[in-house]
C-alpha cells in the first residue's frame, strides 16, 4: 500500500472534512443541473413526447410555448414533400379552469387526435389515454397538477363556462410554464369562447417522414417551399433545443445556476485546501523526518497530490449515491429532474480536479518545511 492511502486510512477522521466538501460541491452541481435540465425540459415536453419529426410553426418562434397561428392548410402543402407520409394538427389554446370546488387558474388546453397512432399523441397518453378522448368533452391532466387542479380521475370542472370530466391521469407531462389540459380536437373547438375567430388556424403543423429519410434534409426542402412570412418548418430536435436556448440564455435561470455553481467550487475547493494544510501542518515532523533522511521535497508532494485524488474519487463516488436519493426523492414529489451520462462525467471530473487543485495549493506547507522543525 502507498504511503498516501496508508495515511488516508490511518487519519481519515483528519481527511474527513475535505471528502465532504468535494461531496458537496458536486452534489451541489449535479442537483442544480438535473433541476435545471429537467425545468428546460418541460417547456419542450410537447415536442420530445411525440412522434413527428418534422414541425410547422410561425415564422417568430423563438420558444415552444410562444408559438402564434399558423393557417391549417399548410398541412396539404406539407404533404407535397415525397418524404413527408403523413400530416397533423395541433392546436394550443389559453383557457380558464375553475374545479368541482371553486379553484380557478389558467391553463394551457391542448387539443389532439384522439388516436394512440395519432402523431400528436404523447407518449404518456398513446396506451389508453389517447382513445379516451374521443369521448366528448373529457379531459387528460397530469398527475403532478391534479392537486393544484384540485380534481382526480372522473372529477368534473369546467373549462371556459364549458363542462368538462377527467378521464384520466398521465405521468411526465408537466409545464414549468403553464398547466397543460389534454382533449380532442372536437372538444377544444367547443371550450373556445371565440369559435367562429380561429377557423382555419393551428399552432402546430406535424409530419411523419418516410422511414429512412433525413429530418434536416426534409426541414431544408420545406424551407424554400413554405410562405418565409407565413411558417417556419424546424426537425423535432432543433426545435427542442432552440426551445431550451431562449429559456437558458433570456430567463436569468442560466446565469444564476452559473453563478452558484461557481460559488459552489470556490468554497469546496477553499475548504479541501485548508483541509489538506491542516493535515500536512499536523505531520510536519513526520515530513521533516522524511526530508532529513534525503526524501526529495518532490515525492513528498506527490504523496499529498495523490491523497488529494483519493479524496476527490471517493467524494465522488459519494456524490453519486447522494444524487440518486434526490432523483429518487424528486421523481415521488413530482420534481422535474432529469440527468445525463456526460452531466455526470463532467461532474466527476470537476469534483477530481477541486480536489488536486487543493492538494496543490496545501504543497505550500510541505515546500516551506526544513529538516529543523525536528529540533523544535
């Protein structure tokens, strides 16, 4: 065993507060990201929960939750790409909710096919909830908003001064902006208080392509087909990320999880410093022992270096089981939360290199240290 774990083991009350630092430093990070990742992530919810690879929107999107009109036609246009089998609607309206007991709050309705093959079904309604809807005047909620809708499974509401049942509860398909409230297309036209405004209009235009075909490709031919001032044409995927950009870069959420992130580090990396002084400070006869009999100050710093690598490897290993209980913990209380592998990776790396940083900042100590300090 190498003196550096041997002394890891033998004084590991001493390192303890340098583990807990790095451990928190990178939970710190991880959580904000996951809840970061997993806030952006419901704004786009619509768009990654569904089939279509291909979306119409107006030409001004900037966010998936700020689309305005588009006319319903350009559907038929769209079908005129040889890649593009199949078109759909999807409409998203403003409505206001008022539950069996009196809570009234706005909402977001969404109106779909009621089909489970439909390409503007969720994932999280294609089983049973989808076909559900094709029953008038019903609706579909998610179950991290009934409380807040103050309604369950066959509880009534209305929706606009219109009568509405819940039918059914899904799972995964909350909006950090808004409350989503799933019908029929039939339905939804019937809940509009302005029914006769908005003929011929949608928010959405969806395409399935032919198997084998390039979504990019299939964006770039509809772009010079389609109106420049009437529709933009985006893949699902470039949608969903310029839908998390706008939010990222134009809510603030990005620059303040930056900042106490940063803020995060800086006090991990403060505390394994002085941590790791504190040790070399409390060995310094046993360093001086070493340096008098002809160890190289250099050695002796590779010890403290490598010490400072065991710490930051088993705080992250720490981080992690950490993090797992507050997936876990977010995923009960309905917390969007959400994490990569490359999240985690970079989380990892983060947490080693706090910790040789302050295994280098502590070699002060050492370099400082004469063979004297024996006769002291």
């Amino acid at each position: 065993m190498s003196l550096a774990r041997t002394i890891l083991l033998f004084e590991w009350r001493r390192f303890l507060p340098a583990l807990l630092s790095v451990t928190f430093a990178g939970v710190l990070m991880l959580v904000q990201l996951g809840l970061l990742v997993g806030m952006f992530g419901t704004v786009t919810v619509l768009a990654d929960s569904t089939a279509a690879s291909v979306w119409i929107t107006a030409p001004a999107t900037q966010s998936l939750d700020q689309s305005a009109e588009i006319p319903a036609s350009l559907a038929a246009l769209v079908r005129a790409n040889a890649d593009i089998t199949r078109t759909e609607t999807l409409r998203v309206r403003d409505g206001s909710w008022r539950s069996a007991s009196g809570t009234t709050l706005p909402v977001t309705v969404v109106g779909i096919s009621p089909s489970a093959s439909a390409l503007s079904c969720p994932a999280p309604l294609k089983q049973w909830l989808c076909a559900l809807l094709a029953t008038p005047n019903t609706v579909v909620v998610d179950r991290s908003e009934a409380n807040k809708l103050d309604t369950t499974t066959a509880g009534m509401a209305e929706i606009n001064g219109h009568r509405v049942r819940v039918v059914g509860l899904s799972q995964g398909l909350r909006s950090i902006g808004t409350t989503y409230v799933f019908t029929s297309q039939q339905t939804l036209r019937g809940l509009l208080d302005r029914e006769g405004d908005d003929v011929g209009l949608v928010t959405f235009v969806l395409a399935e392509l032919r198997k084998g075909a390039e979504p990019a490709t299939v964006v770039n031919d509809l772009l010079t087909l389609l109106p420049p001032k009437t529709a933009k044409a985006w893949t699902r995927v470039q949608l969903s990320q310029q839908s998390q950009r706008w939010w990222l870069e134009e809510s603030g959420v990005g620059a303040g999880f930056l900042f106490s992130t940063v803020l995060g580090l800086l006090i991990a990396v403060v505390i394994t410093s002085q941590t790791l002084r504190g040790v070399v400070l409390s060995q310094l006869r046993e360093y001086a022992t070493f340096r008098a009999i002809g160890v190289p100050a250099a050695r002796l710093g590779a010890v403290i270096v490598e010490q400072a690598a065991w710490i930051g490897a088993g705080g992250g290993v720490l981080m992690l089981l950490l993090v797992a209980l507050v997936a876990q913990l977010a995923q009960h209380f309905y917390v969007p939360f959400a994490l990569s592998g490359l999240g985690i990776a970079v989380a990892m790396a983060v947490g080693l290199l706090t910790a040789v940083c302050s295994g280098l900042l502590a070699l002060r100590e050492l370099y400082r240290l004469q063979p004297a300090e024996l006769l002291r």
